[in-house]
C-alpha cells in the first residue's frame, strides 16, 4: 500500500491530491460518527470538517513553501485562532460549523488511523523493546496527571468546588 504522505519539502500536485483524498475520508468518517454519536445534522459536521480539512492543507502548504522552519501543527492553530478570533468576519460562521463537530468523534478516527498505522511497523515498534514501552505509558500517565492537576488548580482558583 503506497504511503498517503511522504513528508517530503515539495508537494507534488499528486502529493496534495493525496493530501485531499485522506482529509476527505478522514472528514466522512468523522461525519458519520457526529451523526450517529451526537445527533449532529450531517450538513452541518461535514461544513465543520471542511473548514478543518482547508486549515489544515493551507498549514501543510506554509510548512513546505514558507521559508520558516516552523511545524504545520503552528501554523495550523495559528490560522484556526485568528480566523475564530471574535471581531473577525470568519468567527461566527466558523464557530457554528466547527462546533458540530465533536472532539471525540475526530479523535476516534484519528487514534484509528495511528493504530493502523502502527500495525504496519509494529516489527520496528518491538525492536525498541520493553523499555520503549515503560516509557510510553509514563509518558501518557504523566502527561494525564499533569493535565488533571492544573485542571484542579485552574477550577480552584475560579471558585469551582474540588
């Protein structure tokens, strides 16, 4: 199976085609599982996702022809927080399209799309080992802990009772 993204500095015509293929299932499933999970209008998930996918390829195309060394993800929240930025013209009908569509419906696709992903090089992910995998779950725990804990702080200081 050809690798959808090669990560190459020159994005060919196909390599955006490509871009747009997966973005494109990545959106329907997500569609379908707004609709089925949270009874969101599939019109209005698969405006949502749209709006996603186009911040998302235009951050892709500032990585590879800015010439910054800077992540696609930066450019990508960049992009999504000044055009929601209340003022902005794009801010209402942004937030209404993209509030159809529930963060734990894109991460179910995309976790999938990891796993699938790392199933393909799972001789690559044994070699590192079983010390690889301690790691790995510290890594997830502490990150967990941390995020519960300056969430209790955060409530705290606000007055919401721990």
């Amino acid at each position: 199976m050809p690798d959808f993204i090669d990560g190459s500095e020159n994005v060919s015509v196909h390599g955006i085609f490509n871009w747009i293929l997966l973005l494109a299932i990545f959106s329907v499933i997500v569609v379908i599982g707004n609709f089925i999970g949270y009874q969101h209008p599939i019109s209005d998930s698969l405006v949502g996702m749209a709006i996603l996918s186009l911040i998302t390829l235009a951050g892709v195309w500032m990585e590879r022809y800015l010439p910054f060394n800077i992540s696609s993800i930066i450019y990508i929240s960049v992009m999504g927080i000044v055009l929601a930025f209340p003022g902005m013209p794009t801010s209402e009908i942004l937030l209404y399209y993209v509030s159809k569509v529930e963060l734990l419906s894109i991460v179910t696709v995309f976790l999938a799309y990891v796993g699938i992903g790392m199933g393909k090089s799972w001789d690559e992910f044994k070699a590192l080992g079983w010390r690889a995998i301690i790691i790995t779950i510290l890594v997830i725990a502490s990150t967990y802990l941390g995020s519960a804990f300056v969430a209790h702080v955060i409530l705290v200081m606000t007055g919401v009772p721990a």
